[in-house]
C-alpha cells in the first residue's frame, strides 16, 4: 500500500494489481475529487437557479441564512445547507465571526439572470436533466437503440431558456450580419423558414426586427409551437407563422428565399434527409445558415476543446440516444466541421462558410449558398 498525500488528503492505494507512478496516482486522485465536487456542486448550482437563490443575493448585502431565506420566500433550513456548498464551492463567501452570507458580484455576473448571455447557472440545469435518463441509457449501451425525445419532458424547457439569451443578445446584430448583404434583404422582404424552431424564439425576434419579410417556423413538438405561437401574439406579430412539421419531409420546392437551422441538424433522426429537404425548399440563390457545435469530427482534435468532455456527455445522454431511438443516423453532438460540410456539399450547397461569433465558443455558423 502507498500513502498518497496533498491538499490535506491522504489515501491509499492498493498497489496489488497494479504497479502506478506515485505523483501520477496523487494528481489523478485530486483531478477525481475535483471531478467529483464538480459534479455535486452542478446539482447545487441548478438549484440555486431555479429557485432564484443566484438573483436574490445579488441584490442583497451580506445577509445571515434568515434573511437570504426571507427575501427569496424559501425554507431557512434548506436554504442554509444550499449555502455550506456553495461556501465549500467557493461560490459565495462567509463571515464566521457574523454568520453572513454574500455572493461577489464577480460571480453575480455569471450566474444571475441579469447576467444575460453570461449566465453560465442554466447550463447546470442539463446535469440533472441526463441523469433523469442514466438507467435508460446504461440499458442502451448493453441492448443498443436509444432513448426517445418524450423522455425528455424539460428539454424544450431548458433550450428555450438557454437560447432566448443568446438570441436576445446576438441574433439581428451579430449572427444576422454573418451573411453578406442579408440584413438589407430581410429588410426588403423575403421568405424565411426556420427548420427545428422549438418555442420559435429567434423566429419571432426576427419577425419583429423585419417586419417587411415572412417566417415561418416548423417543428415536431405541439408543445414547442403552441409556446411559439402564444409568443408570437403576445409580441403582436402578423408576420410568423408555425407549423407543428417534420423537417425530414418539409416538400416545399424553391419557396424560400433564406433558411436557417439552429443548432438542431444534429439531432435529427434522418439529418441527410433534411438538409436535402432545405435544399429543395430554397430558391436559387437562396441562403441556408446554419449554426451548430463547434467541434472537429476528429476525436484527437478535440482533446483540447474546453468543452470536450460536456459535448460527449451531452451527446450520449440526449443528442445521439435520441436521435438512434428513431432508428436514426445518431450523428451526435460532437459530428464536427468536417463532416458538417461533407453533409452539405452532399446535399447540394455549394460555396459553404464556416463563421464564428466573437464570444461565442459554442458554435460554428456555416454560411451556405444554393446554385
């Protein structure tokens, strides 16, 4: 037995089948642990969120447990054992000598809603989203298949919500100018579809933005057009339409002038099928934008991408499952540029782009032309 020791941490590693480096056994015992906090912390994080424990202490001095519990209309107690993890977390800080709580508005500004498109806490929410399905999926690695979309009741929940920020923020004043000269274009007048619009968001953003031009929004989920729908009246939009559709079958020949696909190719069960089907739906000179993982389709090139590890996760547990439960291609969330573009010079596009938004590490945006 060695005696691994650092960090306060001593533990013991049985060295009976296995003969280890003793600083490689230490640092992969403390990346664990990290691994491990992390992870728990995710939960706790997703919690803090939901209940808005995050935005209420970002308008709040230091304040003891009581008050923090007062001011968000929740249980002290439970409010007080959210708090000792997000003190051991190294997310908010504590006053013994008080007993006093505060959240530094340096990570106020990540994780409270006013944050905007810098609230990194949403994403925390799909750690307990993917663990909903754990045993569904473990049953897939032994029989194969995969795990279908309804069992997924918060998906269009949670991607509604992450999003609208992104789309609030970006969308008419960044991504919109990725494509030469369509800003002037919308502003014109054109037909637009949105192919996998979900709660129609970006839809109707841009039905308010360009009020000249015609959207539509198709998606198989009622769920997801009846929320878009409802959007669209309350915003007082007589230019956007949705239709619940499946995109592998949209048989609309050269009827629009602009397509786009927000980071929903990937998912499909047939995605060769539907960009095919986008290409037939738009006009010659027609635009396709379509924005999707950043990633490389090659697994060594993405050994340094900070969110490696996150996108493999987030493809076993939902992307691709979802995708092979409808005896699917089960491309999957890391598919990558290489055989993005292959896919859309297979299905007719020609003269494809790879974009980036400045800020955004999350996506490519493929600018793609009908000849």
């Amino acid at each position: 037995m060695w005696t691994i020791s650092g960090k306060s941490l001593k533990y013991e590693i049985p060295i009976t089948f296995f003969m280890v480096d003793q600083a490689k056994a230490e640092a992969f015992v403390g990346r664990f642990l990290d691994i491990f906090n992390s992870g728990t912390l995710c939960l706790m994080i997703s919690i803090g969120h939901q209940t808005r424990l995050f935005d209420v202490m970002a308008r709040l001095s230091s304040s003891t447990s009581q008050e923090i519990a007062s001011a968000a209309n929740l249980n002290e107690r439970y409010v007080r054992e959210w708090l000792g993890a997000m003190v051991t977390g190294r997310i908010v800080e504590y006053d013994p000598a008080t007993a006093r709580y505060a959240l530094p508005a340096e990570h106020a500004a990540f994780l409270t809603r006013s944050a905007g498109i810098d609230n990194l806490a949403v994403f925390s929410q799909y750690i307990t989203l993917m663990g909903n399905v754990e045993q569904q999926i473990i049953d897939c690695f032994q029989k194969g298949g995969g795990v279908p979309y309804s069992a997924f009741p918060r998906f269009q929940e949670l991607q509604a919500e992450e999003t609208a920020r992104v789309f609030d923020a970006r969308l008419t004043g960044q991504i919109v100018p990725l494509v030469d000269g369509l800003a002037g274009r919308l502003q014109a007048g054109v037909e637009a579809l949105d192919v996998g619009c979900g709660q129609g968001h970006a839809v109707n953003l841009l039905a308010k933005a360009f009020p000249n031009s015609r959207f539509a929004g198709y998606d198989i989920s009622q769920q997801a057009i009846d929320a878009a729908r409802s959007e669209a009246t309350q915003m007082g939009l007589k230019n956007a339409r949705f239709e619940v559709r499946d995109v592998s079958s949209i048989n609309e020949h050269e009827k629009y002038d602009f397509v786009t696909a927000f980071d929903t190719i990937h998912d499909q069960a047939r995605p060769t099928q539907v960009l095919r089907e986008i290409h037939g739906a738009l006009r010659t000179d027609g635009t396709f934008l379509m924005q999707d993982i950043a990633a490389s389709s090659l697994l060594h090139e993405n050994i340094g991408n900070p969110l490696g590890p996150a996108l493999y996760t987030l493809s076993t547990m939902h992307c691709m499952t979802v995708s092979l439960a409808y005896g699917g291609e089960g491309l999957g969330t890391v598919w990558g540029r290489q055989k993005a573009e292959q896919k859309l010079a297979e299905s007719g596009f020609a003269d494809v782009q790879v974009k980036q938004v400045a800020g955004d590490i999350l996506n490519y945006y493929y600018v793609a032309k009908k000849i």
